[in-house]
C-alpha cells in the first residue's frame, strides 16, 4: 500500500426502504451512527448520494452507491474518476460472511469471498487493492446465503449492534479518518466486540 490515506469511503448496501434494516446493508446502518454524519450534506450525483470534508487539509469523500449492491463499482468508478483518486484510497464498508456476528475489522486487498459488491468494485476499479472494513454478520445454518443476506437483523441483534459493535467500530473509523489506515489496519484486523450472542 502506498499511501495510508483513505480518501474516498465507500459504503456499500441497497437502496430502498425495504433493504434499510438488511444484513446486507450493515454498512449504511453503520453510517447513520458516526459522529459525523449529521455535518455531512449529501448531493445525488455518481449513480448515489456522496457528501465530502476536509480532514488535514485533504478533502475526503463519503459515497452511499444507489446502483444496488451487486453494481456498486459503477458508482465508485464514476467518483474516483472524476476526482482522479487512485483505488488503494478507497475504502469499502461492508458486510461479511466469513466474520462472525458481532466483529468487525480492517484489511487492504486480499479475496472477494464471494461478495458481489467487491467483485463489481474489482470489475470497475480493475484491481482488488482496496481497503475494507468489514462487519461480521456469520454464514447461516442453512444453505440460502441470498436469503438470509437480505434479511433483517434480529432485534436482539439490531441492539447488539447499536450497543456494542458500531459504537467500537465508529471510534475505529474516526481513527482512520483522522490518523490514517496504517493506525488502524494492524490494531483492528478483527475485532470482536461481544463474546456471546
């Protein structure tokens, strides 16, 4: 990696009401509780809703792609282009299968696990050298992955993830918009915020 700012963080989901409380759009739930967000005006433009901010004299973009998640590369490209970043200052926000529920944690490239909004920002960007963070929401015990992606948390979940999990996450963030990812790559590769659920 060649740079430890992030400049663009990109928070992948489903536009819609129906898909607001999704597994699958972890990463908007996620948005609406950073601190910064109520000083953040967003403007429809890049295929979603992006806002920007000046951190340290560098100014920093936030993206909410309204492509659907399985085409959220068409909305990152658009923005990196236009604002010519480069793709290891991205950043996608998103949910994990491979993670437990309960976790979350930062990584730079590596694979895809099947996520389709990763495998259409590789398809646009032309490379999987982007940073992530991502939250742990478990595989299901039953083999339909679609299903249970587009499902709704749990209540029991919804107020583990307010309580514990995006209140951890959210000082992590903050970390990184203000110190960069190399101060919170190695610290919060994984991160597991509750023991049990």
């Amino acid at each position: 990696m060649t740079s430890s700012t992030i400049r663009l963080y990109a928070f992948l989901g489903n536009y819609g009401s129906e898909f607001s409380r999704n597994r699958h759009n972890v990463a908007w739930q996620f948005l609406e509780t950073l601190p910064i967000y109520g000083e953040l005006t967003w403007t429809r433009k890049f295929k979603g809703l992006y806002a920007s901010r000046d951190i340290n004299g560098e100014r920093i973009f936030f993206l909410k792609p309204e492509t659907y998640m399985n085409n959220s590369g068409e909305s990152i490209v658009e923005l990196v282009r236009f604002f010519r970043l480069e793709p290891q200052e991205v950043m996608a926000v998103h949910d994990e299968l491979e993670m437990p529920f309960g976790s979350f944690g930062f990584k730079f490239s590596g694979g895809l696990g099947g996520h389709n909004g990763l495998r259409s920002m590789e398809k646009h960007l032309g490379t999987r050298d982007f940073a992530r963070l991502r939250f742990g929401i478990g595989r299901p015990e039953h083999p339909d992955v679609a299903g249970y992606v587009l499902s709704d948390f749990t209540p029991v979940e919804q107020e583990i993830l307010q309580t514990a999990v995006f209140p951890q996450a959210g000082q992590a963030f903050m970390e990184c918009l203000e110190q960069g990812f190399e101060s919170v790559v190695d610290k919060y590769k994984k991160k597991i915020c509750i023991q049990t659920v």
